[in-house]
C-alpha cells in the first residue's frame, strides 16, 4: 500500500517516492517468463493530486527469468515496465457524474481503481504492465538452434549435428539390398571354408 495523505486533496500537489518492494507472486506470465516471488522491484513513482484523485505515473525495474521456447534453456531479461493509472477518492464518481447517466454503471467501477483511507495499492496495476512488457516467446538469443527434434540434443552445443534420413519409399528396398549383401557374404564364407577344406583333403591324399 502506497500512503497519499501527504498531497492532502490539494491539486496540484506532487509527491515522487522510490521504494523497493518484494516482487508479489505469479508476476508475469504463467510457465513462460516472470519475476521470480520475492525478487526485489524497485519503483519510481511521481503521485500528483487531482480533482478526481491521485494520478501515478512509475516505472518499475526488475529482473524476469523464464525458460528459451526453443532449447529450454534459462533465460534472464532486464524488465522496464512504465505505467501512468489514476486512482479515484470514493466520493469522486457521485460529484463528477452527470445527473442524467445512470448511478450503477457496474462496468465503470470494475474499471476504476479508489482510493482507500488514502491509500492505494499498486500491485494489480503492476501484474497488467509487467506482462505486456515481457516477450511472449523468450528466446536465449535470437539465432537459437533449439533442439533436435529426433534425440532432444541441444543444437547449439553441436551445430553439425545430424541424423541420417532415409526416405520410407526406399526403406524397403535398403532392407533387400542389405539382406542380399548378407547373402552373399555367407556364400563367399561358404567358398572359401569349401576351398580350405578340400585342400586338406588333397594334402591328406
């Protein structure tokens, strides 16, 4: 919770704080890329007072970690995320709102954010500009070869890396000319062990 007591509804008046928050769990995108809970998130904010309310304009500063979609790898990027968000006195919609809209405007009010006794809080305003300033497929570097689909091998650790591909309309035949192959060498063994053998015969005779 951030404290605007100082500005007093006097507008015009402008209050910047910086402060160091623990980063609120699930901030980023889910299994993708994210700043890790409890990670520290520095924030500049400069709070100015209005009629409505407290106009927040900050920039929060973190560091994501996620995982390569392509070889799995751990990948760490510097965040930057700039947000501007008004935050309204509760009283600000019944005295700024014309007599001739209607009074419960439910989709309004899930769009605006109050002040509460003064104060305001900041992480759902946060977790909206977090995930838009992360990418949506980190990539360890932009030239990454991924993995090999066949063994899982990581390509950039072994760029030459390969597999043989044999075309399924030759594989039938590949087999035949490999079992003939074999044939013949059982035939030549065959010969050969023949040959020796009748030379010992003669040499007996």
């Amino acid at each position: 919770m951030f404290d605007t007591h100082e500005l007093g509804r006097r507008p015009g008046a402008m209050q910047r704080l910086s402060r160091e928050i623990a980063a609120p769990a699930d901030l980023g995108l889910a299994d993708v890329i994210g700043v890790p809970e409890g990670a520290p998130l520095k924030l500049n904010l400069r709070m100015e007072s209005v009629m409505e309310g407290v106009l927040v304009t900050g920039t929060a500063r973190g560091r994501a970690v996620g995982e390569c979609v392509r070889c799995l790898e751990t990948v760490e990027r510097e965040l930057k995320a700039d947000f501007q968000e008004m935050f309204s006195y509760p009283d600000a919609d019944d005295r700024t709102r014309s007599k001739a809209e209607p009074a419960d405007d439910a989709e309004d009010d899930e769009d605006t954010l109050h002040l509460e006794d003064g104060l305001f809080d900041l992480e759902p305003v946060l977790r909206d500009v977090v995930v838009l300033a992360l990418p949506l497929q980190p990539v360890c570097r932009e030239d990454c070869l991924g993995l090999c689909p066949e063994c899982g091998l990581n390509l950039n650790e072994d760029p030459d890396h390969h597999h043989d591909a044999v075309d399924i309309r030759w594989a039938a035949l590949q087999e035949l000319v490999v079992t003939d192959q074999d044939d013949e060498k059982d035939n030549m063994s065959g010969t050969a062990s023949d040959g020796v053998q009748s030379a010992a015969e003669k040499q007996e005779k």
